[in-house]
C-alpha cells in the first residue's frame, strides 16, 4: 500500500479550477519530485495532502486513511505530515530550540527534558549546533529554513512535504538547505517536493510529476523524465528551465 | 511613613495657610491612603478585565460565526460611541436596579457593590477599545506564520494562544499603552456612583476643610505620578518584548 495516494483530485477556488483530476502514489521511503510552470497547482496540491485546502472530488489517503473525511481528526494527520513553507514561518518570538520544541511539548504533550533532548540533537543535524538560542530574526535565510525543517521533524513525520522550500533562498545557502534534505531522504524519509532545482530532482528522486494547469502531464524516473520526455509541454518547460 | 512627614506638613500649614491635611492629620491621612489603595485597585482590576474582553473578543472576530462577530462589533460599537460617565450611571443605577439585595444580618446591602460596578463598567468600556486594538494587531502577523503552527497540530485555540496572540500582543503595545492609560485616567468617574477612589476621597476632605487649591493639587500629582508609571511600565514590557531581529 502507498503510504500517500492522491486519486483524481480536483480543486477550484471559488470559479478557478485549480486541480483537475491529479493522481499520484508515493510508496514508503520514495522521493518524488514536483516540477512545473508557476500557477500550475503545485503547492495547492501538497497543501490538500496536508489538509490545508480541502478538495472538491477524489480522494487523498495518508497510510490508508481519507483526508477529507470530515470525521479524520485533522491533528492527527498533521503529526503524520511534515510541511516546510517557502518562507519558513518561524515563529519569531522563539529561539531556534523554542520553535523545534514548541509543538511536541506544547501539541503532544510530551515531557520537555525528553523533547529538548531530540530538538538538539535535530538541530545539530540541520548542522545548526550553536545555533540553539538564536532567534529566527539573526539567522541568515537558509539558517531559518534549516530549523523550519529540524522543526517539522521534531514532530516524527511519517513524509515530509517541501513547497520551493528554496526559491527564497541565495544561491549559497540552497546549498545547504539542500543537502539537509539529500541527508533526510538518504535515511529512508518519505519525501514529496515542489522544486526548481532541477539538478537536485535529478539526483535524489525516485519519481518526477511534470504538472500544467493543475493536471499531471507526464511521470516517470528523473533519467527518463529529463532526457525523454514524450509531451511537448515538458519538454518545453524543461528546455526553458536548463 | 505618617510621622515622617506630619511634623513638616503641621508647620507649612501653621506658618504659610497650605493646608495639606492629608498629610499630618491621622484621620484624613488615613482617608487619603484608603483612596490611593481604592483607586489603584479600581485601574488594576478594569485594566485585567478590559485585557480579558480584549483578548476574547478579538479571538471571537477571528471566528467563523457571523452572529458572534455581529455581536461582538455592535458592542465595540455601542461601548466606543457613549460617554464613558453615562456608562457609569447606567451600569450602577440603571442596571443595578435589578440586581437583588441581600440581608448582611439586619440591614440590606446591593449584590454589587458601587466599586464592582465601577470596575464592570469601566473594563467594558476599556475592552471595547481592546478588542479593535488586539484585532488590528491579529491582522497583522502573517497568516502564513498561524498556518504553520495549524500544520505542526496546533488547534485555532493553541495556535491563537501561542503564536497569534503573542505577536499581535507585541504589535498592539504602543496602542494598548495609549488605551490603558486612558482607562487609568477615566477611573476617576467612578467618583460620580461615590466609589471612594482617589477623586471622591479628595473631594471629601476639600468639603470638610475647605482646602479646595491643595487638594487639586494632590489629585493632579497623583494622576501624573500614577499615569507615568503605567506609561514606563508598558514602554518597558515593549522593550523587553521587542522581536530580536526585527525593526526597531
Ligand atoms: N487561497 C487561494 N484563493 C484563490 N486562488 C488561489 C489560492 N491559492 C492559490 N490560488 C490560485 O491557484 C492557482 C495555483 O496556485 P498554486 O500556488 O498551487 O501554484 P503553484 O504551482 O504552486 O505556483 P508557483 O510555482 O508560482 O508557486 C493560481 O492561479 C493561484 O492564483
Ligand atoms: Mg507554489
């Protein structure tokens, strides 16, 4: 069974129609890649896997279970799916220990010597270590994006959702940000990311949607995908964006 | 305190006419001490109640409801357009014709007493301003900040509580400050429904002793001094509660 499975999703915002009939597994431990022009859907699709957005039709099951059923518990969904935001979102009146803290102890109830513990040794592998009682307004962008994802973390996800959690960032610091997450899908982390960094997607996922106006054009493996697309809107965008 | 300064006050008065009774006369220091205490009490207890309303109303504002947020905008409205002083009469003789007596044991005595009224009265009318205060300041954290406490599990109530209200609290400070010293200075009109505050207690001892000049003069200082100190304190909290990194 996938652990996430989105099934024929469609999604407007009031008369825009912004999914029309997406389907998508991703299988435990799997890196999928999410590519396509701005405004194409992306970031409302992995918004609706969260249950961010809700969708009109279809069906979005996370390890089996519905996201839309009104009945889910929303909270505990959430526990099973990280996301990270383009803008980080820290909250800025926390330290960088504070904001990876603040959901376990405060959401879970979990005892805090025990969550203080695992937010450390988090924040020492986003390589932050020294970094603990920075607040986020002194942390240089990739810094701030780093915590934002030692912070989902703190929550054990069973799949973490990326949204461009890059664009924002300066050339050198996506660096760093990347190979956080290179790390993350290297021990077996379920990952699903909306990126532009072609070059990353190719390296580390294990399948790539090419997404156009909020229907999924084609998929297949990065090597495949990259070199031998079939539709002519992949190819395009690929060409504009090598 | 009262024996320190007695002596000197005794003389101002023998040698000069000043007569600031309230400071060598045990009785009318007394009073007097009583009124600060009175009036002290009366500003802390409208100031937390007029914080509650501010923080629950903007809360409410945020909500779904239409007819909640009806309700809550026609208070704001109705507490903002009328003079606090007639809020004042209407709360203690208006509503609190209604409220019931009970026996303390051979005489009768209202429910609620004058200085419960008052402090009613004057934190519904200070929360009103609150509540447009804390929900300007709600508008202005970034959405997308509340949304990632939502997906890190936080419920609407914990994501208000721990990361909303927390920022919008520190945007609405130099506001909330304006409006609080407001409140402190509009405490004095609880004198009219004869709360013994600082006013009413000064006005007393001008009746019997004919001291009118002087005692303006304590009143005067003592709203300075009283207002000055609220106004530090709240520059302080902001200071201390400055986002480090941020503006400022
Ligand atoms: N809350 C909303 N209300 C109304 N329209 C929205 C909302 N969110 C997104 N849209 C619209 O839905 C469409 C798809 O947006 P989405 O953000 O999913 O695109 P995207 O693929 O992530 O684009 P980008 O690469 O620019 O981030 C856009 O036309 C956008 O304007
Ligand atoms: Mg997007």
């Amino acid at each position: 069974m996938p652990l996430v499975s989105v099934r024929d999703v469609h999604k407007s915002f009031g008369k825009l129609e912004v999914l029309r009939g997406v389907s998508m597994d991703v299988k435990k431990g799997e890196v999928v890649c999410i590519i396509g022009p701005s405004g194409s859907g992306k970031s409302t699709l992995i918004r609706c896997i969260n249950g961010l957005n809700d969708i009109q039709r279809g069906s979005i099951l996370v390890e089996g279970q519905e996201v839309n059923d009104p009945k889910l518990d929303k909270l505990a969904l959430r526990k099973k799916v990280g996301i990270v935001f383009q803008q980080y979102n820290l909250f800025p009146h926390k330290t960088a220990l504070e904001n990876v803290m603040m959901a376990p102890v405060k959401v879970l109830k979990e005892p805090k010597r025990e969550v203080e513990a695992r937010a450390r040794a988090l924040i020492a592998k986003v390589r932050l270590s020294g970094k603990e009682d920075v607040y986020p307004g002194h942390l240089s962008g990739g810094q701030q994006q780093r915590v934002a994802i030692a912070r989902s973390l703190a929550m054990r996800p069973d799949v973490m959702l990326f949204d461009e959690v890059t664009a924002a960032l300066d050339p050198e610091t996506v660096k760093e940000v990347l190979l956080t997450i290179k790390e993350l899908a290297a021990e077996g982390m379920t990952c699903i990311l909306v990126t532009h960094e072609m070059g990353f997607a190719r390296e580390v996922a294990d399948h790539v949607y090419f997404t156009d106006r909020g229907v999924i054009v084609e998929h297949g493996p990065p090597e495949e995908l990259f070199t031998e697309a079939r539709d002519e809107r992949t190819r395009r965008f690929l060409s504009q964006i090598f | 305190m009262f024996e320190l300064i007695a002596p000197i006050f005794q003389r101002l008065f023998e040698e000069t006419g000043w007569n600031f009774i309230i400071f060598y006369d045990r009785y009318e220091y007394d009073r007097f001490v009583t009124g600060i205490s009175i009036s002290l009490q009366l500003i802390l207890w409208s100031t937390l109640l007029s914080l509650v309303i501010g923080v629950l109303g903007a809360w409410v504002q945020t909500a779904r409801s239409a007819l909640l947020r009806g309700i809550v905008d026609g208070y704001i409205q109705l507490f903002r357009n009328t003079p606090p002083l007639i809020q004042l009469l209407f709360f203690y003789f208006g509503l609190g014709a209604f409220t019931p007596q009970v026996d303390m044991g051979g005489y009768y005595e209202p429910m609620i007493s004058a200085f419960t009224w008052a402090v009613l009265s004057l934190g519904i009318f200070g929360g009103a301003f609150n509540v447009e205060i804390f929900r300007s300041g709600i508008e202005a954290v970034p959405k997308a900040t509340a949304e990632a406490a939502e997906s890190l599990c936080f419920s609407s109530w914990q994501t208000y509580a721990y990361v909303t209200l927390p920022l919008a609290f520190r945007i609405s400070l130099p506001a909330l400050t304006n409006n609080l010293v407001s409140l402190a200075k509009t405490t004095s009109l609880a004198y009219v429904i004869s709360v013994p505050e600082m006013t009413y207690t000064l006005n007393q001892v001008w009746s019997d002793n004919i001291n009118v000049p002087e005692m303006m003069l304590v009143l005067f200082l003592f709203y300075v001094v009283v207002v000055s100190l609220i106004a530090a304190g709240l520059h302080a909290l902001e200071k201390r509660l400055a986002l480090p990194g941020y503006g400022r």
